[in-house]
C-alpha cells in the first residue's frame, strides 16, 4: 500500500510542476527552452502526418539511438530505440566517445530510414516501417571518420547522401541505390571553405521551390552557429549563409538540429542542442521563416540581417487539438518485466547483469566482477543509466543487499570521466554505507574511499541531489524518512562527447565471480 501511495504522489506531482521535474509547457499555449533539458544530442526530427519523430546521438550507450514522439513539438517521450547494440564485438566493453554519432531520420516510400557513423567502425542505416517497432540494422560502409550522414530523395526518386568528415570539413554528397541501402559512387565534394564555415558538420539536406538547401552548423560544439548553404544545382556551386548565432541571452553555440513545419505547412520551426556542461546537449525548438529571397531565418531578427537569435520563451506551434504535458521517462518503478526506455548501459548489455523477474516489482543487478580495474567503474559496462533531467533534481533509491562476499556493493551513481557514488558495501565486519570517487586514469585506477558509516543491515535509502552544474551531494536514510547527509560535495563531470548521468549499478571488485546481487524497488527523480 505504501509503495502505491508513493506512486500516486510521484504521479501528482510531474503532473502538476515539481521544480525538480523540468517541464517546458507552460500550460497557456507557450513554452519555454529548452524544450527537453536533457542529452538528447544532435537531435533530428521528421513530421509524418500529425506526428513527429525524434532521434539522437547514443555513442557507446545501448540500447542506442532513441526515438521520441510528440504532437506539438514540445511534450516528447521515449517510445523505443533504433539498436539493442551494434553488430561489433569491440562494444561489449565501454569504448568511450565512440558509438553512433549525429543520426538522421527520414521517411521515403513507406519506409522509416536513420543513418549514422560511428568515427572508426563506418557508414550505417536503420530501417523499419514503424518507428516504434522492430528496426533493422545495416553496416552500410566499413570506412574511418567519416560523420554526420543524411539521405536524401529528389522529386525525380535519385538517391543521395552528404556527409562531412571527422572534426568537421567539406560537405561531400554520394549517389545511392533508390533504396537507400548502398552507395554508388566515392563522393563530390560540393563546399568547402574553412575560413567562413569552419568546423561544418550535422548536415540535413532539404529541397524547396527547386533550391537544394544542406542545413550545416559551424564553429564547433560551444561557440559555433548555424549555417545554411544554398544551390539550384544539386552538385553545386553553393552559396552560403549563416541563419542563427548566439544572442545575447545565454544561450551558446544554438546549432544542429531540424527542420520541420506543423501538419498544415504553414509554421516552420527548428530543433537544434544548446551544449550545456554536465547536462549534455540540450534540446530547444526555435520559431522559423521563410524570407522573401529564400532563406531561411531561425529564432528572433529583430534587426531584420537574416541572422536570428534564440528565444527563451514563444508561443506553442499552431498545431490544433489538446496536447497532453510529457517529459521523457525518468522514474521507474520496475514493476514491467522490460527495462525502462530512459536506461541505458555503458556497452552492450548481457543477461546476466541483471532481471525484472527474479523479484517482481524490483530490479535485479547481479555483483559483476570489475577486478582487472581495481573496482573502477569508469571501465565498466554493467552500470544502469539515465540522462540528467533538470538543471537540479534528486534521485532518491531503495536498495537491498544480497551479497555473499566482501567488497560487493551497490548504490546510486554519478556518472561521467571522473565519477562519484554511495553505495551499500559489504566488509569483512558487516555492511557500511560509504561515499566513493573514481575516474577515467587507467593509471590511478584505484577508486577512492572519502567517508563511510557502519550498518546493521544490508538495506538503505539512498539520495543524490545535484545542487548545481559542479557537485553533488549524498545522503541515506534506514527508515525512509530521515536522511543523513554523507561526505563532502563530490564533482560531477560530463563525459566523452556526453553528459553526466545517474542511475544505479551493483559491482564486485573480486576476481572470482560470485552470486551476490542487490535488489532495487524503485528508482525517483523527485
């Protein structure tokens, strides 16, 4: 009954504005940016009918690629992933940085596409007829740096792909099959010019009133804008204009993304990442036009030169119907036998780390052995992970030990190249819950001990609070309702081309494997 009561409270509050869940409608037909605060990096979107689709960078996270879903452009969900992992033996350990990069989605012929590279193992494409259902994945190209591929279908039915190149280059366009499936041709290049664009990447290519538009950001992640180039020819020659640059509110490098208009084709608007420290690339949405002289113009131009600023705050699309407030998953429950879609791993993901039925209505994480690290678990696979949601929030957890040896432990975790936990740890006297730092030194790699206190039971509440955008602290609790802070203020980090993220995880720093797990009821933002 208890756990129920919790649920409906938890319910009551995301529904009504909890200030540690960020929700961008503001519920009088505006809303404000960005629209989702959390890594969803390089995100593109497509519109089918009345619905949008979303897709965006996993890197070495699986599942991979996840697909969101809204009405409005503003209240999205998780509603599946594109890969459960990658056909590459090389990902069953976590190979930081690497993984899918800058997918894009398109929809041709009654087929749902997303291409995307991964920087050393090539060219990829995904297919499937619904995106909420089974994808199918292709290894398209076996090829090094290559970045940033989006297909495209001319009015004629001809097959394309542009991409640019690792760190950023020349825009290069490639025939292909009519299918999307293989290329035909070793590419042209068809601009380059580091001197205006440095840094051109993320591109989406368009077509509109018999001009070829490839949408391209510049200037790198932090401090760069977005370009569009423009021709009448396909192959070129392409001139080139910058459409939106930081303003004067806040908001870096506003760039990379989609554009889409409402179901009617009368509104266009842009999906573009603000990149944001430990928070990743966060998502905005920004209102467009078209100009008289066939550019595009993206966010607010109130001096009229063509270049736009980002909004904070605008009026919602003009999209008809009552659209119900959502933010991607973040709680669970681990009442359903599958994982949750706001999880992820930090390689491909084995059976044996974990269950959602050997104890019904908890998560199962076995003690995997991390020994060949010294317990350091930046080199770990098998920790159990989510995108930071709000600028600040806790994440409060219920965890119960069932270890067999000393050194198993399991707790909360603060993810990214240094790291920090607290954690339920069995010793050789008895349990203690202790405050743990670590990072990304296959040097030092032994994780550091900063404080701890002796229990009687192997079960605790444990809390992690995210204060600002620098440190966290810890906290437990063996009631419930009171908690103790613990330890100082711990630094939290962004990781490889990622934000920091939290979760939980249960680890061993044993070599020889043993049968301890832990048990997790629940897992809230709250």
């Amino acid at each position: 009954m208890n756990k129920v009561l919790l649920v409906i409270a938890t319910l009551l509050v995301c529904r009504f504005g909890a200030s540690a869940q960020w929700v961008p409608d503001l519920g009088n037909g505006t809303y404000k940016n960005p629209v989702i605060h959390a890594d969803y990096s390089d995100p593109d979107v497509i519109r089918t009918g009345d619905d949008y689709w979303m897709v965006a960078s996993s890197f070495t996270c699986f599942p991979g690629i996840p697909v969101l879903h809204s009405r409005d452009m503003v209240n999205w969900e998780i509603v599946n992933h594109v890969y459960p992992r990658l056909p590459l033996g090389k990902y069953d350990r976590p190979v930081h940085g690497e993984g899918s990069w800058a997918p894009a989605i398109r929809y041709h012929d009654g087929m749902y596409y997303v291409y995307f590279c991964t920087p050393y193992d090539g060219l990829f494409v995904a297919r499937a007829t619904d995106p909420r259902g089974q994808w199918e994945l292709t290894q398209m190209l076996e090829v090094a740096k290559w970045e940033d591929p989006c297909p495209f279908w001319d009015d004629n039915g001809e097959a394309y792909l542009v991409h640019s190149i690792h760190r950023g280059g020349p825009a290069i366009i490639h025939r292909m099959s009519r299918d999307g499936l293989r290329l035909l041709d070793n590419g042209t290049v068809v601009y380059h010019d580091e001197k205006t664009n440095p840094i051109l990447e993320g591109m989406k290519m368009h077509k509109r009133d018999g001009w070829y538009y490839i949408f391209a950001p510049a200037g790198g992640v932090s401090t760069g804008w977005q370009t569009v180039l423009r021709s009448r020819n396909l192959y070129g020659p392409y001139e080139a204009r910058r459409v939106m640059e930081a303003g004067d509110n806040g908001i870096n490098g506003p760039h990379q993304g989609a554009l889409i208009d409402t179901p009617d084709g009368k509104e266009w608007w842009f999906m573009n990442f603000q990149s944001k420290g430990i928070h990743g690339r966060v998502t905005h949405l920004q209102p467009a036009r078209w100009s008289d002289d066939g550019w595009i113009v993206i966010g607010d131009d109130p001096d009229g030169d063509g270049i736009g600023n980002p909004v904070l705050t605008h009026r919602k699309p003009a999209i008809p119907g009552k659209h119900e407030i959502k933010i991607p998953q973040t709680s669970d429950e681990f009442d359903s036998p599958r994982p949750g879609l706001q999880w992820q791993w930090q390689s491909h993901p084995r059976d044996e780390w974990y269950s959602l039925t050997s104890r019904p209505g908890f998560m199962r994480l076995n003690a995997v052995s991390c020994p060949s690290e010294h317990g350091n678990l930046y080199f770990a696979g098998n920790l159990y992970l989510q995108k930071l949601p709000a600028p600040t929030f806790t994440a409060t957890t219920l965890v119960e030990a069932g270890f067999s040896v000393s050194g198993e432990r399991a707790g909360l975790i603060m993810m990214g190249n240094a790291y920090s936990y607290i954690a339920v740890i069995r010793g050789d006297e008895g349990y203690r819950i202790a405050v743990v730092t670590g990072k990304n030194d296959k040097y030092a790699v032994t994780p550091k001990e900063l404080t701890s206190v002796a229990i009687n039971v192997p079960k605790a509440w444990l809390r992690v609070s995210l204060d600002n955008d620098t440190e966290c602290h810890y906290s437990y609790s063996l009631d419930g309702k009171d908690f103790t802070p613990l330890g100082p203020a711990c630094t939290v980090t962004p990781g490889t081309w990622i934000g920091a993220k939290t979760g939980i995880f249960c680890s061993s720093p044993n070599v020889v494997p043993s049968s301890g797990y832990a048990d997790f009821d629940w897992f809230r933002i709250e």
